[in-house]
C-alpha cells in the first residue's frame, strides 16, 4: 500500500487533506466492505468483516457497522458491538478484550479546526482512541478524538466522552465524568 503525504500525515495525527485522493479510495472500499457486512447473512460476516480489519477475529457486531477505513481498529477478544456502531477511524481505534457497545454508539477519532478558515479550507485532525480490558460503553454513547477509557470501566447512555476516563469506575454525562468507583 503506498502511502501519500496526506495520508502519512493523517496517521502521524497532523493536520492533513481528507479529500486526497488515495485516503478517498480508501474510504471507498472499506464503505463498499461496509455495506457489504451490513447485507451479507450473519454466517459470511465473519469473512467480511476480517477483510475490512486486515485480520481474522472473533468480534460479533451487530449491523448496520460503519466506519472510515477499517485497518485502524483493532479489537480483543470476546467483543460485542450492538447495532448501529461508527467508528471513524483515521487514526488507531484499539479496543481490548470483553468489551461490550450498545447501540448506537460513535468513536471517533476524527476532528477538524474550530477556526472557519482552516476547517472550511478542508483540514482534519485525527487523534487514537483506547478503550482498555473489561468497559462497557452504554448506549447513544460518544466518544471523541485521543481519549483512553481505562479497563473495566462503564460509560453511561449518551454520554460524550470528550477527554480520558481512569480504570475502575462509573462515568456519565455531557462532557462524561466520573460518578463513582466500582469495587475492585
């Protein structure tokens, strides 16, 4: 896979140009991957969804599944996605293992300037996602650009996750803070 200046800028969290057009034929096909997912019946899932990771895996996600390219989410073990899962992965979406989404639930590490100028000129940014072992992320559940939710931690419902949420506890809201520590 050649890699253009855009999309090496994009994978090292630059700013960069989302129209260029390798990143856009890269969209592209994971779009048409996508699609492909959320028509195929259950059994063929599995073959999809490993050619749009690049790897072969046991997750279960209910469709419709969505995202940017697919080869920037990384999932464990034991992993449940219930419907409606997007995940726009521009830059690394690393999921551990026994993590449980509900519906309807967005990780997005994509993001563009709040300057006018710069946004409407069609810059973006990209920043990693980690949820760790054990999290349960519950549903309408919004997480944004560079944050780490540490293991065995639950999001509440329609919570937006706009910056890192430790290990260990119960974090609800808008912006999503920690209500209380779950016991060891």
């Amino acid at each position: 896979m050649s890699v253009t200046n855009e999309k090496a800028k994009m994978l090292a969290g630059e700013l960069y140009q989302a129209n260029d057009p390798e990143l856009v034929a890269e969209r592209l096909r994971a779009k048409t991957l996508c699609h492909r997912y959320n028509q195929e019946p259950v059994e063929l899932n599995k073959q999809v969804l490993a050619e749009l990771l690049g790897y072969e895996t046991d997750a279960y996600i209910e469709a419709p599944l969505r995202c940017d390219y697919g080869y920037n989410i990384k999932v464990g073990r034991n992993f449940y996605a219930n419907y409606n899962l997007t995940i726009l992965d521009c830059a690394p979406v690393t999921i551990g293992d026994n993590v449980f989404i509900a519906p309807n639930v967005l990780l997005s590490t994509a993001g563009h300037p709040v300057e006018v100028r710069p946004r409407v000129a069609g810059w973006e940014f990209a920043r990693p996602i980690t949820i760790g072992d054990n999290v349960w992320l519950g549903a309408g559940v919004l997480v944004m650009p560079g944050v780490t939710i540490g293991a065995g931690t639950t999001i509440g419902a329609g919570s937006v996750v706009t910056r890192d949420i430790p290990a260990g506890v119960v974090a609800v809201g808008n912006p999503c803070r920690v209500l209380r520590e779950l016991p060891a």
